[in-house]
C-alpha cells in the first residue's frame, strides 16, 4: 500500500522500518520538528527523519496540521491509508477523513485503558501487570476509534519505562504490519471501545517525579520505574536533590520519609508502616551511584528527613 507514516521518537522506528521493509510504498514520513537536545541545545532530528533521510523518503516537520499545508501536501501524495505511531499531534478530521483506508494508531496500551500521553509510563507508575499494543481506527478523539488488533504484554518486576519501551516498540511494528494486511485484504473486524471502562495517562512533568513518602513502598517502587529514564524519581535529602534510579521494597518502618537505614544501606520510611531501599542514585550534579557509595562519600545521619 501508498502510506504516509507519521512519527517522531526512537519509538516510532520499527514500525515505520518494518513497513518500508515489508516492501509498502512509505511515500512520505511526518515527523516533529528539529528541537534542541543537552546542556548546548544542540538541534537535534527526530528519529523518525534521521531514518527516512537514510533511505530517500520526503520528510515533513509542520508546526502545525490546522493551516490547510498538511492537507495540501498529503493529498498530492494521495495514500492509501496513515500510519501513526507516537506522532505527538492531534489529525484533524479533514486528514483523518482523506486517505482511502483513512488513518491508523498504535497505542501503547490496551485501549480503553490508559489513552492518551504516557501510557508506558503510567502502566508501570499505577501497579498493572499487563499491558499492551492497540492499533485503532482513528477519529476525532483522544484514543477513541475503533480497535482493529490488540496485543497483551506482561509488565515484570524489573521492568522500567525504557525496558518496556523498548518491547513495545517491537511489538507495535508486528502489530501494525499484520493491521495493514487485513485492512489490504478486506477482512478487518473493528470493535467499538466502551468508554465507561476507560482510563487516562496524562503529560508527565517533572514535579510528578518527586516521590510522596506517606505512599506504600510499592507504589515509591512503582514511580522509580515509571519515571525510569525520564524525568526520573527524585527527593531531597539534607536540601540536596537525589534522583532515585532503582528502589526496593524494605522490611522496617516508621515515621513517613526518614532515614531508618545509613550502613551501607539507605533506608527509607513510608505510608502504610512500610520501607523502601534506594538501590542506584544520583546526587545533583554527581554521576548515577550504588546507595553505598553515595554513603561512603557522606554521613546521613539516622532520623534525617527525605523530602
């Protein structure tokens, strides 16, 4: 099939490789635009254009797809269908509408639940133990279309949002490849989504990160995998931010959010008589550590408030 693909991050690669591949006509990748990256605010290319520019596909960064320029330019591509993957945009109807086969999503978890921003995130950050891949039939909602395949992912106790990241993206290119197939061949079933069952990921920011001690030790476990890469879990101990790279569940307790534990282990209370252990860690404007070592370079005291 002609498809315009329409991504942006790391994430978005095998799919719009796995469809290039499989020998679809990717006639043209949307992508956002360039954006600074690191302490020198390098302009830094998307994934997704890096990927197509390697292989001679046109690359399209529009700032935005509500001016008519979008629309004029994906209708003298005229292609069968779209392909989005973690895009980053909203289509408006008038894209959603022009394409033969219209438009198609994968979503990174089993809809209705966890639509929209951070779903990988937020599967890990609220305790489930599965997840998945949707790829829907888009409308005008916010993940609300029509579910065309799903595909269930086990979230395991080690999982962080990059590991997971990393599984779902593979998983995502299958899925969609086997969608476009049906779709080709006639034989798709879409199935309506009940909105009463659904849940939301909302736009994670940093201030998100930063862990509520009168939690359990599950749900502080939890967040330090979430937030795992970014914005990553943080406290302040002694005033100093610390991010949280890794934590485990403790035995002990106490006073909600002070340090029950400092001999070569740094020990934490929680919510609920619990108590958490910071494993890897990473003091403002230090290298990631072992809790140990951040020890062994600092006293902190017994009792000392985390915040």
């Amino acid at each position: 099939m002609r498809i315009v693909f329409m991504g942006t991050p790391r994430y978005s690669l095998p799919t719009v490789s796995a469809l290039f591949e499989s020998g679809h006509d990717v006639a043209a990748v949307f992508c956002q635009p360039d954006k600074p990256v690191g302490r020198k605010q390098i302009l830094t290319p998307p994934a997704v254009k890096v990927f197509a520019n390697e292989h001679g596909i046109p690359v399209f960064q529009p700032a935005t797809l509500r001016d008519g320029e979008a629309l004029k330019i994906i209708k003298e591509i005229n292609p069968d269908i779209i392909v989005v993957v973690a895009y980053g945009k909203i289509l408006p109807k008038e894209i959603l509408d022009m394409p033969k086969y219209g438009c198609i999503n994968g979503h990174a978890s089993l809809l209705p639940k966890l639509r929209g921003a951070s779903p990988i995130q937020w599967a890990i950050v609220t305790g489930e133990k599965k997840t998945g891949v949707t790829v829907m039939q888009m409308d005008e909602g916010m993940d609300t279309g029509d579910i065309l395949m799903t595909s269930e992912v086990d979230i395991m106790p080690d999982d962080t949002a990059d590991t997971l990241f990393d599984r779902l993206s593979g998983v995502t290119a299958r899925l969609i490849l086997k969608a476009v197939a049906s779709i080709e061949n006639g034989d798709t079933v879409r199935t309506k989504q009940n909105g009463a069952l659904a849940t939301y990921a909302p736009i994670i920011n940093k201030e998100m990160a930063h862990i509520d001690f009168s939690k359990s030790a599950d749900d502080i476990c939890n967040a330090v995998r979430g937030f795992n890469s970014w914005p990553g879990a943080f406290c302040f101990i002694d005033g100093r931010r610390v991010k949280v790279l890794s934590a485990a569940k403790h035995s002990g307790g106490g006073e909600a959010g002070r340090i029950i534990g400092n001999e070569g282990k740094l020990v934490v209370s929680c919510g609920h008589g619990e108590a958490v252990e910071f494993l890897t860690v990473q003091p403002e404007g230090s290298k990631p550590m072992s809790a140990a070592q951040m020890l062994n370079g600092r006293k902190i005291a017994l009792g000392t408030v985390v915040s």
